[in-house]
C-alpha cells in the first residue's frame, strides 16, 4: 500500500502544476492544518511511523530553523550562517507534505508524522537545547505538542532559554487586500485561496504584532506588510546555474517561464502578449511547470530570456536562479521596491521591467537591442553575489538577532 502510495506521490509532484486549483488547495491545507481532514487522511495513509528528530550541535551558538524550508530557503540560511561565524551550527527542519516539492533540508518530518507524541515529544525535547530559534511562516514546530498555538511554543522555548525570532515567506504574512491597492496585476481577488489567504495574514500579522520578537521578510515588498521587519534575502546556490553559454547570440531568441503558480505569477497572461512574435518566428517560448529543481540549471541555461512574474511587483528564488545563470530576466517589480533596494544595497535590481500591458514592447525592444540585454544579463550574477549567496542574509541574522540577543 505504501510503495502505491509513494509512486503516486512521485507522480504527482512531477504534474502538481498541472493539477486542478482545488486539488493544490487540499494539498495545501494538509500544511496548514495537519489535524484537519486531509491531515488526518495522510496520517491514516501514510502513518505516523518512525520521524526524524533534529540533532542538537555541540556548539556555542545552536539556531534551529524550521518548519517550512520553502525552496530550500530554511536550508541555505543555515548553511549561510555557518560560513560566516566560526562558533555557530545550524540545523533546518521542514515538514514535509506527502505528495510537496523536494528541497534539500537537515530533518525532513513528514506531515503524517507530527501527530505523533512520541515525535512531538523528542523533537520539543531536541529543540529547547538550542539557543536560537528562528519559526517561519508562523507555523506551529511542535505537532499538538502545544495545541499547534505558535505563542504558546514561543513562550515554552524563552522559559527555556531560547532566543526567538520570526521570519515571514510571502502568503503568510501578505495582506491580498492592500496588494489588491498596490498594483493593479494583482493576483487577488482572482486567486481562488484569496479569503484564506486574507484570513491568514490578518491572524499573522496579529500575532507578531503582539509578540514583536525580531522579525524577517525573505522579499522586500513584504515589508509594506511587515513595516518593522527586516530584509534577509532569500540564498541560492549560484555555482549550480553558471552558464557559459551566451545570451541573444544566434538568430531565434529564445523565452521561457517557469511556473508554480501560475494565478500568482500572471503565467496565462504572456503568451497572448509574445503570439505575434511566437507566430512570426522571431521568438521560441516554452512555459516550463512540473520540473524538479535539479533540472532548472539546464534549462535556464538554455534560454535568452526568463519571464519571472507580473502581478506581485516583487521577485524571489526563480528570478534570483536566472539571474545568477545570467540570462535577461523580464518582470514586474513595483517602483517603490527598486528603489528600496537600490538604497539598502547601492546597486539597482537589474531585472528588466515589464507588466502584462507592456510586454510585448520591451521584448521587442530587447530584440531590437541585444547589447543593452546582454547589459542586463550580464549584471545578473553580480546581483546575485552581492545580495544572494548568503553573505547578506547571515549577516542580517546575526546582527539583527542572533548577536544582540547574546
């Protein structure tokens, strides 16, 4: 029965994108509420079973990150912080959906199995000998342990002795209805999850205003939500995407986008922007979904240009990915977050700009223009070194938390 269940779950993250909305909403609620039904379906599928428990280093300066390791990002910020201080180990923990995507983590607990006491037990007995704690996403570490309740854990790790501190991805902690007022691609209220999500972010936001531990966003916009936070960018590894192959140099350019969310990244909206260049040939597209992350290295080298997003004026993993393989990225980011971060980094995000209106006018221009691509291309990985490879985002955690806590 589990070896059915397992090529089933193999099969389904290779098509997850392709799936009907409703599918990938059940999906997501299993992460969401792992004691709701679909919760307790896997853990009656998949059973509770043996579950890793974290490790505890023996070093000076313990930070555990956990649970949602979104794009391996809890992953490499541990690994960020171990490089830049000699008296610190990490350890990331993420909690796994049966059928989620595959990211590298230290402790990979599957969902089914936070319903055990055995597991909350050890895991709660493991986690209060670090000296930092770093939750993201406002999700509970601890299964039942503390009635899923992120105050309650929070207030149980500093009775411990344990520095806390929060760090918000993205859905979590940003408010559909203001974005709605920001831009008007937004992707609420057409998202189908948008009364969750507003329903999510209102109770978030309540409650880091309440605890006002030290407090991260891993994208700048997220900061029109969360004005006391602190920008940590989010760490790719950007040896894996260097590329030596050349950009616009032969006669078909040739245009990808790749999309996991394709409401939330305005993916139905460029094709009927690229079809008379698509038509006339001047232009190959590809709409990449359903590929694992070992794959993209590939095939971002492959192509000239990457169409990020367009409707949340902001940019994450998969702009930072194509930048680093140093392709021309095209996008839609908000006036105001360019020029936050020109001012925090003293260097302009060099994604090309463009919105669902004014697509097809930049590419063409970029056509016209295969020197000032090559520019913006060429800009890429020097971003990426500055602000995504980990030195940043180690530093801001340290200096913002970890050291004054100490």
């Amino acid at each position: 029965m589990r070896r059915h269940i397992n090529a089933l779950a193999g099969w389904v993250i290779r098509h997850r994108t392709r799936l009907p909305g409703w599918v990938n909403r059940a999906l997501d609620s299993a992460a969401r509420d792992p004691d709701g039904l679909i919760g307790r379906l896997a853990h009656r599928a998949l059973g509770g079973g043996e579950a890793p428990v974290t490790d505890v280093p023996d070093s000076p300066l313990r930070v555990f990150i956990g649970p949602t390791n979104y794009s391996g990002q809890g992953y490499r910020w541990a690994r960020a912080l171990e490089a830049a201080e000699p008296d610190l180990r990490a350890r990331n923990m993420e909690i796994v959906l049966p059928i989620g995507f595959s990211f590298p983590a230290d402790t990979a607990v599957p969902v089914a199995s936070t319903s055990s006491p055995e597991w909350q037990q050890s895991e709660w007995d493991a986690v209060r000998r670090f000296s930092h704690v770093l939750i993201e996403a406002e999700r509970p570490l601890f299964g039942r342990l503390f009635g899923r309740e992120v105050s309650a854990e929070v207030a149980a790790l500093e009775e411990a002795g344990v520095s806390v501190a929060f760090l918000s991805h993205g859905t979590d902690i940003r408010n559909p209805r203001e974005h709605a007022r920001r831009t008007p691609w937004s992707p609420y209220p057409e998202d189908p999850r948008t009364a969750v999500l507003q329903e999510d972010a209102d109770a978030n936001l309540e409650l880091l205003t309440r605890l006002r531990r030290p407090t991260f966003v891993s994208t700048p916009d997220l900061l029109d939500d969360l004005p006391w936070g602190i920008w940590c960018p989010v760490v790719i590894d950007a040896d894996r995407f260097h590329t030596d192959r050349p950009v616009m140099a032969e006669d078909r350019v040739r245009i990808i986008h790749s999309s996991s969310s394709p409401v939330q990244k305005g993916s139905h909206l460029i094709e009927p922007a690229l079809a008379p260049m698509i038509d006339s040939g001047a232009v190959d597209y590809e709409l990449v979904t359903g590929v694992s992350s070992d794959r993209m290295p590939g095939i971002l080298a492959g192509a000239d240009i990457v169409l990020d997003q367009f409707r949340l004026g902001s940019y994450g993993v998969a702009a930072c990915e194509a930048m680093a393989a140093g392709r021309v990225v095209v996008g839609h980011v908000l006036p105001d977050i360019r020029d936050r971060i020109a001012a925090e980094i003293g260097m302009p995000l060099p994604i090309v700009e463009a919105d669902p209106d004014t697509l097809r006018e930049v590419i063409a221009g970029l056509l016209d223009d295969p020197e000032s691509a090559r520019a913006s291309a060429a800009a890429g990985p020097r971003f990426v070194e500055a602000v995504h490879s980990g030195t940043r985002s180690a530093e801001v955690l340290l200096n913002a938390w970890i050291r004054a806590s100490d």
